[in-house]
C-alpha cells in the first residue's frame, strides 16, 4: 500500500513537470514577422498656479526578417513600414506622418525618409536584445538632410526622434513583449519577478511580478504588476541648458499574449502611471531653481500580427 502511494505521488509530480514548457522563440529563417505599437501619453505639468496638458499619440509598424541563424542567436533585417506621430496641445493639434502627401511638415518628410530603411536587430531565443545597429544613426541622418535647420536645432530635433523611434524604444517595446517569460520551464499559475531599467522620462528601475494567468495550445497569456522608482544618487542631467534632476515613482499593469509556436507577440496592453518631480537647480538661467510637479499617464497597445 505505501509502495503504491509513493508511486502514485512520483507520477503526479512527474505528470506536473510535463505540463510545463519553457517558452522560447522559435522563428524561421526567410521568414517576416511583425510590431504595431500605438502608445497614448497625456502629460500635465504644474508650474505655480498654471497647469498645461500634453496628449501625445505615437504609432509606428516595423518588419522584422530572419537572415541567419547563429547558435542561440537571430539576426534581423528590421524596416519602419511607418511612423506617426500627434501632438495635441491647448489650441492647437499638429499631425505628423511618413505617409503624408504633398507639401507635408519637415517631421513628416524626416519620417518619410526613415521608412524602409534597413537597421539590424540581433534577439536570443529568449527574446532578449543583444543589440540594434544602425537605427540611431539613420535617424539622424534624415534629420541631417534638411540644411534650412540649423545645427543646434538639427542636434534637438534628432534627440527627440531618437527618443521616440530609436534603438532604445524598440528594445524596449520587443522586450516588453518577448523577454517576460522566465528561461525556464512553466505551467499555469506560475508566477516570477523580473528587473530591468528605463531611461525615459528619467532614469529609473523597474520591477515587475508576472503570472502565467492562462495557457492554450496556441497562447501564453501574462499578467504583470509593477513599480517604477527612480534611481537615487543620479547626476543632475540637462534640461534646456539647466541642470536638473528628477524624482519619479509610479506603477504598471500589462496583459501579454505570446504565440507559443513562434514565441513572437501576439498582442499586449500596457498602463502606466508616473508621478515626478523634477528639480531645477539654481543656474545663471533660472536664479535659485524651481521644481516642477508632472504626472504622465500611458496606454499602449503592441500587435504581432501581419
């Protein structure tokens, strides 16, 4: 009798672990795959008794091509297929986009310009970003080509693009979606904690504790609930010219769908929440600094499909 429940108890526990599967990429060589990122922010900033508030909406597409495959490593040809981008302020909205048409804004051809252009993407099998080339540098390259700005604005302009479109904002928005799952094997219900860092608004660590909520034979499902905290003892950064330094806290929720066969994103949503405080040091600009309270608030929405 205690021989057969021994037995019994081994094959439960063996009959667990077989449900578990570790989750990795697993794409094809020749093979296109696909990122739609559409991201949402309002931001409202105080400033004595005056409040202003931003709504800034930025959505763009990429196609990513396996071209070899190199032990536990992808290389990925990636192309913009486009870029948008609208800002609505108190009275006025301004709409930018690589598709627009005849006698568009200097946003929009720079946008223009940096559609189908190649950058290269280097993914582990477990959905890390080793690496992005030439991304950055193609950006400000369309920037560059508009000689009726001039450099200190050319340096402004291509900072901001890269800000919103550059290496760190795909590795990000890929890892978000394909570096959540632990390396190692999971069932249902399963739970895990991952650390990373963000480096926008300010720099600042992120923690979040995921759960693997549900499992099909097509679909990871995770939910994630975090915190955002800025690091301390940083060095005053740039602001306009000023030096500045933030303090920044907030808290995350996402819903992530990963295909199993792929390990590519099928679909996520992200919320965020940040309240900062950002300290204007004294300078010959502003004599004795100010501090200025800001609360962000973003909606994201990622999507794999073709």
């Amino acid at each position: 009798m205690k021989s057969t429940l021994i037995f019994c108890l081994l094959l439960t526990f063996f009959y667990a672990d077989a449900q578990k599967r570790r989750p990795l990429l697993h794409l094809a060589k020749g093979q296109t795959y696909y990122l739609k990122s559409t991201a949402v922010s309002t931001s409202l900033q105080s400033t004595g008794s005056r409040e202003s508030k931003v709504n800034t909406t930025i959505s763009f597409r990429i196609a990513f091509s396996v071209t070899s495959i190199a032990d536990t490593l992808y290389i990925i040809e990636a192309r913009y297929q486009s870029l948008e981008m609208k800002i609505k302020l108190a009275d006025t909205t301004l709409n930018m986009s690589s598709a627009a048409g005849i006698k568009p804004d200097t946003p929009s051809v720079i946008m223009s310009e940096i559609v189908n252009k190649p950058f290269v993407v280097t993914m582990t099998v477990g959905g890390k970003v080793q690496s992005i080339k030439n991304l950055d540098e193609l950006i400000a390259k369309a920037v560059s080509g508009f000689p009726a700005i001039d450099s200190v604005k050319k340096n402004k302009v291509t900072t901001q693009f890269v800000q919103a479109f550059g290496a760190a904002s795909v590795k990000g928005i890929l890892e978000m979606g394909m570096a959540v799952l632990p390396a190692k094997p999971i069932a249902k219900d399963d739970k895990w904690a991952l650390n990373s860092t963000i480096s926008s608004p300010a720099a600042a660590q992120v923690h979040i504790n995921y759960q693997l909520a549900d499992l099909t034979p097509d679909i990871y499902f995770v939910r994630g609930e975090g915190t955002i905290s800025s690091e301390k003892n940083t060095k005053p950064g740039d602001l306009n010219g000023m030096p500045a330094t933030y303090d920044l806290n907030g808290s995350l929720l996402s819903e992530i769908k990963i295909d199993q066969k792929t390990g590519w994103i099928n679909d996520a949503k992200l919320k965020q929440l940040i309240e900062e405080n950002i300290e204007i040091l004294d300078n010959p600009k502003l004599p004795g600094g100010m501090t200025v309270p800001m609360m962000f608030t973003i909606e994201m929405t990622i999507s794999g499909k073709p």
